[in-house]
C-alpha cells in the first residue's frame, strides 16, 4: 500500500519520494540524520530540486520529513512546522 501511494503521488507530481526506515537514529536530532542520507542518496540532484524523503527510526520512534530547496520554495516553512 505504501509503494503504491508513493508511486500515484510521483505520478501527480515531478518530485521523487523515498522513505528510509533504520532501526536507531544515529544521530541526536533525526532532521540531521535524515538530511545526511538525503545527500547520501544524491536526492539533491533532482532537476526541479523537489524530492522529499521520510526517515523513521523504527526503536527510537523517531521521524523526520526533509524535503530539498524546490519543495521549501513551493510551501514554506509554515508547511514544515505545521506537519
């Protein structure tokens, strides 16, 4: 169900969409962690600059959404604070 959301969604838009899913956040803050595999997975090389990947750490119970510059200039930081 999961892949096939974010399949409809990339479909609808231009943007690319991944989830990561680790069992401890290696870092304090998971936005740091997840902003450090967003460079790893090169998710910043998209050409509209609008990927936006979701981290869980499934033993921490932590969670972040990081999205690139494109998405940031679409919505806002309102958007960010608010989800």
């Amino acid at each position: 169900a999961i892949v096939a959301a974010i399949k409809e969604a990339e479909h609808r838009t231009s943007g690319e969409i991944r989830i990561y899913v680790e069992g401890r956040c290696y870092l304090v803050n998971p936005v740091h962690r997840a902003m450090e595999i967003f460079a790893e997975l090169r998710m910043d090389k998209t050409a509209e600059r609008n990927a936006v990947l979701l981290y869980i750490a499934m033993k921490d119970r932590q969670l972040a959404i990081y999205g690139d510059a494109g998405i940031h200039d679409k919505v806002g930081t309102a958007f960010w604070n608010d989800q």
